[in-house]
C-alpha cells in the first residue's frame, strides 16, 4: 500500500497549499491512507474542530499532532469524539483524546501512533516505553504500524527510528519544521526520515514572520507571531509497504513549490 505523509502543515498558506494540491498528489502517488502533522494549522497553534473537519472531507485520513495540540481550547471536547484527531500517546493518560489509532484503508488493517519527544521538550512519559506497550497491544494482523516521532532532537529521532526497525513500517519525525535528506530504509524494513518537514511558507522563520520571531530572540517581551505568507512549499514522503509483512519497500522524498 502507498502512504502519503506530510510534515507539519502551518497556517493558513499550509492549508491552502496542502486543499489545492492534495488530490492532485494522493492520484499521481496512488495513495492509500493520507497522514498529516496538524499541530500548527490554525494560525500556526493547534487546530480548530472546523478545520480539522474541512481537511478530513478534502482527502486526510488521520491527523497527529505534538505540544500545541492544545493550545485552542476548542479543539479538546472536539479530540474527544474524533479518533482520526491524535494527541502524543505519551501523555498522562487522563488527557483527552487517544495517541493511537487503528483502523482500514484499502481492505488493510493500519495503526498510526503519535509520540512525543522529551529532550528539549515539554515533560512527558517514556516514548520508547509507551510505544512498546502500544505495539504489544496490537493484533497481529495490523502489519502496517506507522509512527510521527515529534521531537526537537534529531538524534531521539533517530534512536527511535533504530528502536522501532523491523516493528514499525514507517518512523519519521516531525516538529523542527526542516525536512532531512536521510530518508531510507532501516535494515529490518522500517522506512525512517529525521523530519518530513514543513507544508507553509519558507519566506519566513519555520512557518512565522520573520519580523515576529527574531524579535522574539532579541527581546524578553514576547508578543504573538504570525503566520508568513511567500514562498510556500510541500514537503512530505511516499511511503510504499508490503501488507502482507508490514515491512517498506521504498521512501520517497517530495519538497513542491506552491504557486497559490
């Protein structure tokens, strides 16, 4: 079967480049299950339940997300009701919503875990841990486990991808906002890439004004970036997996200019 994963799509350029060209892309791929990183699509904080509603009828499967996933309030009572919606698996389990899902795409059974990196990050449970319990509690004839590692360290990343080799058919990280050139495959057969990337604009400091964030760095008096709008790009990765053993066969890089 053939994944379609897109990095962390950020505000309203990501989203608008992400509606135009996402037919386009899941056709000519000929994909199966489309994944995205939703963490930062409203205004570059979280996600609101009317978004996530257009971006599921336009063409995504299941969204994760990371530490801004609840930065709206709105979007708490909404993660609560939508499966589809991931939280990192790795919060305290009393936190709304769920860190996996297991459903069908194409007659194939498929799980998607959303973990949370902790170097450098927000403190949360273990991930190699969590992820362990949440492989184990998985039938056996779910082959294709998918995994969004959302980290700030590459190489937490990267202990992941080599934690996971031969029990996950993808590993790939989100949250930097930069997409890796190391994309492969493990030696068990677990596609891995250090981070898909970002889906917004790249005239700007990860998504933001550039104006906002460097102002942020020269002063302790923080206001509100906002989303920048030139230079749109698409990044993601095409995944392509063997049902029968979950294993990869192929990972494919993609970084598209958008012209809107």
């Amino acid at each position: 079967m053939k994944l379609l994963v897109i990095g962390d799509v950020v505000g309203k350029p990501g989203r608008a480049a992400l509606l135009d060209r996402l037919q386009d892309l899941r056709e000519q791929h000929q994909i199966d299950l489309t994944i995205i990183n939703a963490e930062n699509v409203a205004g570059g904080f979280s996600i609101t339940p009317a978004i996530a509603e257009l971006l599921f009828s336009s063409g995504v499967d299941v969204m994760t997300s990371g530490n801004h996933i609840f930065d709206k309030h709105e979007v708490i009572d909404y993660i609560k009701k939508q499966p589809k919606l991931l939280r990192p698996a790795n919060y305290p389990p009393t936190t709304p919503g769920q860190g996996m899902w297991v459903g069908e795409a194409n007659g194939t059974r498929v799980a998607v875990i959303n973990l949370l990196g902790r170097v450098f990050m927000a403190p949360a449970d273990d991930p190699f841990r969590i992820v362990n319990e949440l492989l184990d509690s998985l039938d056996a004839n779910v082959k294709v486990r998918i995994i969004d590692m959302h980290a700030e360290a590459t190489s937490e990343k990267s202990a992941m991808g080599w934690h996971l080799d031969g029990r996950a058919s993808v590993v790939y990280g989100t949250h930097t906002h930069v997409q890796t050139a190391d994309e492969r495959i493990l030696h068990e057969g677990t596609a891995y890439i250090t981070d898909v990337g970002m889906t917004g604009s790249y005239g700007g400091v990860i998504g933001m004004k550039k104006g906002d964030i460097i102002h942020r760095f020269m002063s302790p008096i923080h206001r509100k970036p906002d989303h920048s709008k030139s230079e749109v790009r698409i990044c993601a990765v095409v995944v392509d997996v063997d049902e029968e053993t979950g294993r990869a066969r192929s990972i494919e890089r993609i970084s598209l200019s958008h012209e809107p």
